[in-house]
C-alpha cells in the first residue's frame, strides 16, 4: 500500500517533471504561448507527486513497516519518534527524496512568484531547466536509488536496524540537513536562470534581478545548514572541535565559497555591467558544486576509489556533472562575443576593484577545498598512490585567505564606486584602524600568540568599528535632518536599503565567527586522564572531579554517563555527565559529550572509556575559548540575509524648510551607500 | 599643513607604531610553542588508521587514543618532530601523513592556490593600470542634462 502509493507518486512526479520539461522547452522555442502555459501545469503534478511520495515514506516510517528496505535499515521499534521522522534523510535514498520535496517547492514557489510573466520565455526556459533537474532526481528514485525497495527476505522483520548510532542521538539532526538541503537545492533557480539568459540571449542584468532573493534564500540556508553542522559535530562525535575538514564537511562549503562569491560580485554587473561571464560562471559552478558534493558524500567514493562503482548512483551523478558543467561551457562559448562588456574600473581604491580582489581571494579558498578535498581520489584513481590531505594543509591555505578576507570586509564596505579621494579615506579609516591597532594591542598585552589569531582579532575589530561607524553617521544625520529618535531613525535607514544594512549586518556574524575560529584554534587547552573515583584535574581554572558512572539502559540504547563535579575558582558549577552510549544495532560505542558553555570558554568533557579494572576512567577534558560566538554569529548571518530579503522602503525626498538639513541626510546616506558626494573631487565624468 | 591634517598625520603615525611593536612581540613570543601545542599539532598531521577522514587528533578510536599518547610521550621525551612522527610512516605508510608532500606532484596542492592568487592578482593589476591610462568620457553638459531628465521620470514612477 504505502509503497505503491510511494512508488506511483515518484513516476508521477517524474512524468509531470519530463512533460513539463519538453513541454516548456518547445514552447519557449517556438514562442508559442499556450505551449509555456501548458507547460507551467506540470509544476503542480511534480510537486503533488513529490509530496505523496515523502508522505507515504513518513507513514512507512512510523507504523514501522519493515517490509520496505529503507524502513528496515534505518529504523526500529525502540527509534524515539523524532529520530523516526528524522530518518527520511538518515541514508541516501530518502535523502534523496528529501532533495526532491524541496526542490518542487522550489519549483512551485517559483513558478507562482512569475505567474504573470508565464508568456516570458525567460520564464519557461528557466522553469524548464528546473523541470530537468527535477527530472534527474526522482529518475534516480526510480532508478538506482529507489527508497520504496522491498526487503530482501519474504517475511516481513518484527523489529528494524535502527538508524545509525550518531543519526539518533542530538535533536540537531532534525535541523541540520534540511537546512542544508534548502541551501543546495535552491542554487537550482538561480543555475535555471542563468542558462535561460544564456539560451534566450538576455543575459543582461534581469536574471539577476529575478534570482536575487532566490539566491538569498538558498545562501540564508546554506550558511545556517553549515553553522548547524559545525555545531551537532561539535555536541555529537565528542573530539572537541567543530570543522574536521572532512570530505563531507568541504562539500557543502564548496558552494557557499562560490555563492557568497557571487553575492559579492552581482553589485558589480548591477552597477558597473561587468563581470558578466564571471557571474554566470559563479552561479553555474555553485550548482555544480551541490553536484558533486553529492557525488563526493553519497557514491562511496571517499572510502575508496574503487567502491563507487559498487553503486550506480555515483555514475549517475557523474554523468549529470557533466552534462551541467560541458552544455553550460558549450553555452557561453556560443554566446561569447555578445557577453563581452565594454565595462572599466577607474581606481584600484573602489568598491568595485575591492570586489574583484574578494572574488580572488573567495575563488582560491575555493580552488584550496576543492584540491585538498579532490586529490587523494584523483592520486588514487590516476596514479595508485594513496596521499592524504587533512588539517594541516587547510589550515595553513585558508589562514592567509581569511586574514584577508576579514581586511576586505573592514575597508571594502567604506569604499565609494568608482573612485575616491585621499580625504574619504582618512575620514572613514582612521578610527576604525585605530580601533583595530587597539584591540590587537590589547590581546597582545594581554598574552595572545599567533599572528594569524593577533591579526583576526585585530582585523576583526576594525571591521565592527567601521560597521558601528556606518550605521552610527546614518543615524546621526537622519536624526538631524528628520528630527527622528535613536530607534525610529534606524529602522527607517535600514528600511531604506536592507540589502547593505543586512549586508553589514551579515560582516558583523562573519566577524563574530572569524574571531571565534582563530581564539578556538590557537588557544584551545586539551587534556587526556584516566581518573578514579574522588580524583581530580585543574585546567585553565577549572577544577573537575570524577564522582562515580551511572548505568542506564533504554530500549533504544545503553549508556554509561561519568558523573563529573566542576568547580571554577571555589565555586561549585554544578555536576555534567559525558557518558558512552551502546545501540543494539552498531557495534562501535558512541560518546556523548557533555559541555559547559559560558561567553568565555567552553567546558567540554568526553569520555573515551568506561572503568577500567582498576576503576579508572579515562576522559578527555577540554577548555575552548569562545566558541558560543559561532552560533552567535551564525543567527547574526542569518538575521541578516533576512533583513536583506525585506522590501525596500523608498521615503519622499526632504524639501523645503528643511532643505538645508536635507543635504547633509543625503551626503550622509551617499557616504553609506558608497556613493562618491556629488561634491567629491575625484568623481569624473558620467559612466560608458 | 592645517592642524587638522596634522593631527591625522600623527594618528596614523601612532597605528603604524602600535602595529610595528604588536607584529614584534607576537613574532618573538610565538617562537617558543608549548608542550601541548605539539602534541595537538603533531596529532593533527597524523591520520588516524583505522577511520575515514579523521585525524588522530579529531579520533576517538583507540589506536588513535594509543598514538596520542606516544606522540606525549615523544614530545615529554625531547625528539623531534620527524622522530616522533617517522615510527607511524613506518608502520601505517605515507598517507598517515595528513599535510601532502610539498616535493612531487604533490607540490601542485601548494602550488596551485598560490598561483592562482599571484596571477590573478597579477591580471587585476596589469588591467587596472590599462584602465587608469586609458583617457576617461568626460560628460558633456548634454549628457548631464539626460541623466538629470531620466532621473525625474524615474523618480515619479516608483515613488
């Protein structure tokens, strides 16, 4: 039952996506108009199908319908009901239908969203395209990734697998790859519009246009998918850190590089009509790049070369990789000459050359990622040879590239297009500088090492003081100019431009997190003890005691929590039991940490052995500095890209009596945009 | 000289200073790494045998619980850090090292991303300066007026 109506909504959502598709692309070409509005009908069917299809896995789920393989593997009796919801994305196929349901919302959303520009074959082209993609996925379902496969045996299991021991042990799972699945999914519509303007011809600056909140939204998830991720491996697998630079994890930052890349670069084609080819190149490889982080993370291919080929979906999903990347090279090639823009920058102390040097530095963060993620496969599959590449390498790449992507982000934001003048500089430099120069003294007074972490703390101050002195002028003059208060005036301005406001608010979130990365990797005190019961350990001011294990046991899982006594300066903080977990279903035991988060340092306790025959545990006990600041400045990223999504607000221009004060408002919401002042003596002319 | 510029002159003076003596006390002071700071480096290089993806450091397997501590033991011990590390090669082979060999083909690793910076970083420049030599339009009184024209119409249409 529920895998027939699973099956049927997968074949449906698979013959709307393949009409709709042909359907859309045959009207766009001819520019027949009933044929597009025909078209855009199949984008309910998808959407229906792809519905009933998580819908019946969600029902398979909970009544534990063990005759379907996927329920089987990855669910049993005793699976707490949240981690058998969550078990739709626990493995591969249901991952990918997870994929599917969101890209036909998706799909959907846009569709309904250019409702009145149906006729458009901009419009149909793009909903084609995203039709096709539609299409290679629920044929994945249908094919090597079928999620509604029987069991093997004829009589149906009592009790399921159970999902994996890490999969059912943090709510965070409920969270974390839905939203990175939002992030990578909807890279789609922006990818769909970008190869419509290369086939309509109209590969002006309307695409972006159209796309511009899309690719917010999908890089809004994105970001908090990968904050989220940091945090569960932070709270779940129990090493201490947050980013191992595993493969899994260098897949879903690959696209987020290009991403953010391209959110920087679209204000140059808006502004300038540069940078054409670039930006479509950025958009088509984010997309790509979801590809083949999927590639990298679901065929199997990182355990080894030479499993992939053990399924078929890494094939698949290879062949698709390269289709997109060769039919998107084929297409600018055809349309080379027509992209060419006549475009020129006018100072190298501009915004829009400041935004090239971070389209430099974002492409070699990325190009290190994808190297250092890529090449132990490619050593392995070209030359035999195994290589490892692992933290070290990262981190000794991506320090320098983040040192100056925070100097960027501190001097770009103040830079007026086109060009500016000595005295610009001066006025809106020098006391963020010296508020940078401060900091870093005082960290170094205060016994910081390191120069990467001296410099980002440094960098890091001077970036807030100039986003304080943005926001701060603005206020100031819009304050005299309207005679508003503190609170009216900045809503208005903000109002007024979200996306810089939400922009600079975003900066501040980076700040936070680059500030937190560089305290966490450099001052990071890290402990291994084998403690008896009464004994104790001191690190950085923390005492801790071991006062004795506790043994519980649950359907789902057994564990044993070590009861820890912490004390910091004579005062008792309370008892936190990092435990190890048995499931009945793995053969590793799992460890759960257990961690004390203040606004200074985290406490994390794990532990890596029960007692011992001489009743020792053994336990690792770590202090990391800062670390809350991450998801911190993850919700500030986040409260930012919504800030960007709000309308602008437009506000009659000052007149009249209040003239006088009005020049100064709009000198000062110039100085915030970035404007050059009409009074400025470098402004030169009007644009080509 | 006005007063005010002067006084701009002597701030930055004072930044350029501050960060001179901040950049010297951090580069004499980071000579000297601790104990412990080798032993959570050295356990970063080295990955773990018996994992996917993992390093020693990011492990919680035994062996690599066993390989931490005689990474400690080597670092209490005094050896240097081919010495502590060369046992494991020995015994697990190349790719237990995490950092890829800078000789070799490896050699592309590092290279790649620095030359893409370097000659990207080269093109930018080399295009600035064409850009900055190339003579600049010069908008007439003309094209002043039809920006200015634009601009009203504009105006009453989205207000």
């Amino acid at each position: 039952m529920r895998q027939a109506i699973g099956s049927f909504s997968l074949t449906l959502a698979a013959t709307g996506a393949i009409s709709g598709a042909v359907v859309l692309a045959v009207g766009a070409a001819r520019h027949d108009v009933r044929w597009m509005r025909l078209g855009r009908r199949f984008v309910p069917v998808v959407l229906i199908g792809a519905i009933g299809a998580v819908a019946a896995m969600q029902w398979a789920l909970n009544s534990h319908d063990y005759s379907l393989e996927y329920v089987y593997s990855n669910v049993a009796n005793a699976t707490p009901r949240l981690f058998t919801i969550t078990a739709l994305w626990g493995a591969l196929e249901g991952s990918i239908l997870l994929w599917g349901l969101i890209l036909a919302i998706y799909i959907a959303a846009t569709a309904h969203r250019f409702r009145a520009r149906a006729d458009d074959p901009v419009v149909a082209w793009a909903t084609a395209v995203q039709l096709f993609v539609a299409l290679f996925f629920f044929a994945l379902m249908l094919g090597p990734a079928d999620p509604f496969t029987s069991h093997a045996s004829p009589i149906t299991p009592f009790d399921g697998q159970g999902p994996n021991a890490l999969l059912q042990n943090h709510p965070l799972m409920a969270f974390h790859p839905p939203m990175l699945y939002a992030g990578y999914v909807g890279f789609t519509i922006p990818f769909s519009f970008a190869i419509s303007a290369l086939i309509t011809g109209r590969f002006g600056e309307g695409w972006l246009a159209d796309t511009r909140r899309a690719s917010l939204v999908a890089w809004g998830f994105l970001t908090v998918g990968i904050v989220l991720g940091a945090w569960w491996s932070y709270e779940v697998l129990g090493w201490g850190g947050y980013w191992a630079w595993d493969p899994v994890e260098n897949a879903s930052l690959l696209p987020w590089l290009t991403a953010t890349a391209f959110m920087h670069s679209v204000m140059v084609q808006e502004r300038r009509g540069m940078l054409r080819v670039w930006n479509l190149s950025l958009v088509i490889a984010t997309f790509a790049l979801t590809i083949l982080g999927t590639f990298l993370t679901r065929s199997g291919v990182i355990e080894s070369v030479h499993a992939f080929s053990e399924s078929d979906i890494g094939v698949w999903l290879l062949v698709f990789l390269g289709v997109i990347v060769l039919g998107s090279l084929v297409l600018i090639g055809l349309r080379g000459d027509a992209l060419r823009t006549p475009g020129r920058i006018d100072s190298p102390l501009s915004r829009e050359a400041a935004f090239l040097a971070n389209n430099l530095l974002f492409a070699a963060f990325a190009l290190v990622v994808l190297i250092g993620t890529v090449y132990p496969l490619l050593a392995e599959a070209l030359r035999d040879e195994r290589v490892s590449i692992g933290e070290p390498y990262f981190r000794a790449m991506t320090a320098p590239i983040g040192i100056g992507l925070l100097f960027l982000m501190a001097v770009a934001p103040v830079l007026p297009w086109r060009a500016t003048s000595n005295a610009v500089l001066r006025d809106r430099l020098l006391v963020p500088a010296a508020v940078g120069v401060a900091v870093m003294a005082v960290t170094v007074a205060f016994g910081a090492r390191g120069n990467a972490q001296v410099a980002a703390f440094g960098l890091g101050a001077f970036c807030l003081a100039g986003i304080g002195r943005n926001f701060g002028v603005g206020v100031q003059a819009r304050r005299r100019a309207r005679h508003e208060g503190v609170v009216r005036a900045a809503g208005r301005m903000v109002r007024g431009n979200p996306r810089l406001y939400g922009g600079l608010v975003v900066h501040v979130g980076v700040v936070l997190i680059g500030v937190a990365i560089a305290a966490s990797s450099g001052y990071t005190a890290k402990r291994e003890v084998q403690l008896a019961t009464g004994e104790s350990v001191t690190i950085s001011g923390y005492t801790v005691s071991y006062l004795g294990s506790v043994e519980t046991v649950t359907d789902q899982k057994s564990t044993v929590s070590a009861r820890m006594r912490v004390e910091r300066g004579g005062d008792d903080l309370g008892v936190y039991e990092p435990s190890i977990s048995t499931f009945p279903s793995a053969t590793t035991a799992i460890g759960t940490p257990s961690v004390r988060t203040s606004w200074r340092n985290d406490l994390y306790l794990s532990m890596s052995s029960t007692e011992d025959a001489d009743g020792r545990i053994g336990i690792t006990i770590a202090v990391n500095p800062l670390i809350v600041w991450l998801w911190i400045g993850g919700a500030v990223m986040a409260l930012g890209t919504v800030v960007c999504l709000v309308p602008r607000r437009r506000e009659p221009s000052l007149s009249g009596a209040g003239a006088g004060a009005g020049v100064g408002a709009v000198a000062a919401a110039a100085d915030m945009a970035g404007e050059t002042r009409p009074e400025d003596p470098t402004v030169v002319g009007a644009s080509t | 000289m006005s007063a005010g510029s002067r006084s701009r002159v002597v701030a930055w003076a004072l930044i350029g200073i501050a960060l001179v003596v901040v950049a010297v006390t951090v580069v004499v002071r980071s000579g000297n790494e601790t104990d412990e700071q080798r032993v959570a480096r050295l356990s970063r290089s080295l990955a773990c045998p018996v994992c996917t993806g993992e390093s020693v450091a990011a492990s919680n397997a035994s062996e690599a619980q066993v390989m931490r501590r005689q990474i400690r033991e080597g670092v209490a011990a005094g050896r240097s850090d081919a010495e502590i590390t060369d046992p494991f090669v020995v015994a697990y082979g190349d790719d237990i090292l995490l950092e890829p060999d800078a000789g070799g083909l490896g050699a592309i690793v590092w290279a790649l991303p620095v030359l893409l910076v370097a000659g990207g970083g080269a093109a930018l420049a080399i295009a600035l300066r064409r850009w900055s030599r190339a003579p600049r339009l010069v908008a007439t009184a003309a094209d002043e007026e039809l920006v200015a024209r634009l601009r009203a119409t504009h105006d009453r249409e989205t207000s």
